[in-house]
C-alpha cells in the first residue's frame, strides 16, 4: 500500500476535485461572466467554511470509519465505546506501518470529537452494550454514566439556543 494518507487518495478518488477533472483530461468549467456592464451579477451568500479544527475532526472520524468500521459508524448508528477504548486505540496504531504518523494523530485526537458528539449521547442509555475497536461487546453502561452523558447533551443543547433578552432597553430621554 502506498504511504500516501487516506486523505489523499480521497482526494483523488473525489469526482468532484479539480484535481480528478484535470487528471483525466477534462477542463474545469470556467464562470461565466454578464458582459452587459450595467447590470451586476447577483451576489449569492457564499456559505461559510468550516473551521480548520472541524475540518480536521471530521476527516479523523472518517478515518475511524474506514480502518475500524465495526466500531465507529454513521451518527445514525452510533454506539456506545469501550471504557478505555482510546489507548486501545494509540496500541493498535503503533503497530500498523500502513497507516501514516499523521492520520494516526488524527484519529486518536478526532476520538474526542466523535464521542462528545450529540448523537453519541443519545445512545448512551443505562444498560447499553459498549463495543470494542472489532465490534465486540466490552461492557455495559450504568445508571451514573447514562446520566453524565444525559447532563452532557442538555448541556449542549443549552449552549445552542440563544440568550433569551433580560427586558426591554429603556429608552434615554433628553429632558432639555
């Protein structure tokens, strides 16, 4: 296998990049341009990028998916992880010379991002199955871990709604 990262060979496998339409002989589709110098063109809202920290989150856990897929699946289906289940995880992947020093990196600091999410706080319900890195059942969640990580997502979610106004701004009145 080569030691190019998984980044990468997503990257040249993506059908979209410009990468892969140059590869293949194919021109980049140029924007076209109004030349009626009066009218301007609409301006779109241009959605805002993802944070380079999100960015690289999101691609750790893609890299879970793709090395460990019996253990890290779709926010749909996620699960319940092993008590310790990160330095399974560090010890798995200084043994692996197929995997690059920096998606290693990646996934081991992208683990936190995954099990902090919302939707791994749902499934963590008192008496759920945790899983290992194969898949295998490794224990099961108690009653005061099931409502961490309930206090967890309330938390979270409170972080999102925003602040209610205190009152109305009372109004300066110049009374000259």
């Amino acid at each position: 296998m080569s030691n190019a990262s998984l980044k990468e060979q997503l990257q040249a496998l993506s059908l979209g990049s410009p990468a892969t339409a140059g590869e293949q002989g194919q021109k980049p589709t140029k924007p076209q341009y109004n030349s009626n110098k009066q009218k301007q063109p609409e301006k779109k809202a241009m959605p805002q990028a993802k944070p380079a920290w999100l960015e690289h989150a999101q691609y750790g856990v893609e890299l879970l998916k793709a090395y460990f897929p019996q253990c890290f699946k779709d926010m749909k289906e996620v699960q319940p992880l092993k008590v310790g289940i990160k330095q399974d995880l560090v010890k798995l992947l200084s043994t692996r010379d197929d995997i690059v020093t920096a998606d290693k990196a990646c996934m081991v600091t992208s683990l936190s991002y995954y099990v902090n999410s919302t939707a791994y706080h749902k499934g963590v319900v008192a008496g759920a199955t945790r899983i290992d890195l194969e898949g295998n059942a490794a224990g099961v969640i108690s009653v005061e871990e099931a409502k961490y990580s309930t206090d967890c997502r309330q938390a979270k979610l409170q972080k999102k709604k925003p602040a209610k106004p205190q009152g109305k701004a009372k109004e300066h009145v110049n009374n000259e």
